[in-house]
C-alpha cells in the first residue's frame, strides 16, 4: 500500500535459503513516524526481512530505499549511516562488557572506519567525548545511567531489551526496527518499553517492530502488516487488522 510519506519503499525483495523463500514480498512502504508492527506465524520471514532491509543479509532480488536514496546492496553499516538500524540481541562477548562499553561500541565509527594517524587523534578525541555525551543521555533516557559500569550481562532480561534499544540509538537514525523487543520482559517492565517506543515515535521517529502479543500490537501500531510464508498477506490499521479474516487465519487464528 503507497504512503503519503514513506520513509522506507521496497519492491520485489525476495530471499529463498535452499528449496525454502523465506521472503518474497512484492511491494512494502512504511510511512514516517508511525509505529508499524510486522506480524505473522513463526518462519513467515520478518526477522529475514530486516536482516535483508537493514545490510545483514543478502537478497537474491529486489530493490529499497530509505528516505529516497538506494540502499539496497549496501553493508548494515552503511545503511545504518543512513539512517536505518536495527537491534541486536547482546551477543555472549558483550555480556562481558559494561553496560558505557557497550553504548560506546555502537556508536557512529566503530567498524574500523576511523582514520588511522596522529594527524586524527585530535578529531577522534572530540568524537569520543560527543559519543560519551550521547551515551550517557541515552542511558539516562532509558534509567540504564546508574548501571553504567555493570556488566551487561548483569542486566535483567528488561532491562537487557532497553540497552538494546538505546545501543541503536547511537546512530542517531530516522527509523529503528526492532525484533520481539519485549521478548523474555517481566510483564511488569512491559508498559515501560512500550511507553519507551511511543515516545520515540511521538518525537518523530518511524519504528517497525516485530511482536506476537496481540494486546500489545493493537495497543500502540498505526500500522500493521501481516506476513505470511514470506508475503505481505494484508496490512491496515489494527482494527482493519482484527476484523480480516485472511489474517486471523494466517495468524490470529493459531
Ligand atoms: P520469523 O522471524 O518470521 O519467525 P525467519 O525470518 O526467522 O522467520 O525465518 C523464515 C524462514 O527462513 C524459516 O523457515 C527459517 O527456518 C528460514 N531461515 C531463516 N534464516 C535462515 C538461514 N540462515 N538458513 C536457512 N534457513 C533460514
Ligand atoms: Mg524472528
């Protein structure tokens, strides 16, 4: 479906592993701004879908743009300069790290980009206070500020998923995607993150997500698009959503 003003426009983006298409999505906007939830049965493909958009997998077809520039094709590096991050689950080797290096580590020029040189240092420097800064306000955003010398891996799974976020943030992007970010989250610490990602978007940012609990989906999307076996199978707003019965039985259903 077009948007008025689509921040990310894909078309014919496929990606098969073997005998198997994971994705095969024909043609997908997201309008800036919104908060828009990509659901669908286990296997339908949307955590495939964001490593292919995001530059962490390789399509075999299919082209995107994001805020009007091609990005397909472009390494997750390059298209999170541009704007478009997604979030990582923290890795085992950074469970060993503190919750500041782990901020830092996300931070714009940390994937072997930096100049090489004394002539830099000076630069470097500057860069690494403005990264400092821009941790420590995240952290504070996200209550994480007074764990910033834990390890991460001393986190609760709550808190785990909000340093997930905030390491996203680094980037300063237009747009996040985030994959089951209330997976593994004491129901308790729920309403926070989700209050969290209803602030991002009521300060303009788009975030598309990835979530099962339909309460939560109804609750906070603008928009929602249903993916089943790798195809955009409807999409609408949640109570267009609720009343197709296409979709309750590709995935309400079950
Ligand atoms: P979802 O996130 O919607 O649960 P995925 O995108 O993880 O679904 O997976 C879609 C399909 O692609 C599944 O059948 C899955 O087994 C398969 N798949 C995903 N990644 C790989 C991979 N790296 N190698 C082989 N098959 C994969
Ligand atoms: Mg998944």
């Amino acid at each position: 479906v077009a948007k008025p003003d689509a921040i990310l426009k894909a078309d014919g983006v496929r990606r098969s592993f073997g005998g198997l298409t994971a994705v095969d999505v024909d043609h997908l906007e997201v309008q800036r701004g919104t908060i828009t939830a990509l659901i669908g049965p286990n296997g339908a493909g949307k955590s495939t879908l964001f490593n292919l958009l995001t530059g962490f997998d390789r399509v075999d077809k299919g082209t995107w743009s994001f805020q009007g520039k091609a990005v397909n094709g472009l390494s997750g590096h390059k298209v999170a300069r541009q704007g478009m991050v997604r979030t990582f689950q923290l890795t085992k080797a950074l469970t060993r790290m503190t919750v500041l290096d782990n901020m830092l580590l996300a931070a714009p020029g940390q994937s072997g980009e930096r100049f090489a040189g004394a002539f830099a240092r000076p630069v470097w420097r500057r860069q690494e206070a403005a990264n400092r800064e821009r941790a420590m306000d995240l952290l504070r955003r996200f209550k994480l500020d007074a764990k910033r010398d834990d390890l991460a891996g001393s986190l609760s799974g709550g808190q785990r998923k909000l340093l997930e976020m905030a390491r996203s943030l680094m980037v300063n992007p237009s747009m996040v995607m985030l994959d089951e970010p209330m997976a593994g989250v004491n129901p308790a610490l729920v309403q926070s993150l989700l209050g969290h990602i209803t602030a991002l978007r009521d300060e303009g940012m788009t975030v598309l997500f990835v979530e099962h609990d339909m309460d939560v989906i109804m609750g906070i999307s603008d928009w929602i698009v249903v993916l089943a076996e790798g195809k955009v199978i409807a999409e609408g707003r949640p109570a267009d959503i609720r009343s197709n019965t296409q979709v309750i039985d590709a995935y309400l259903g079950v």
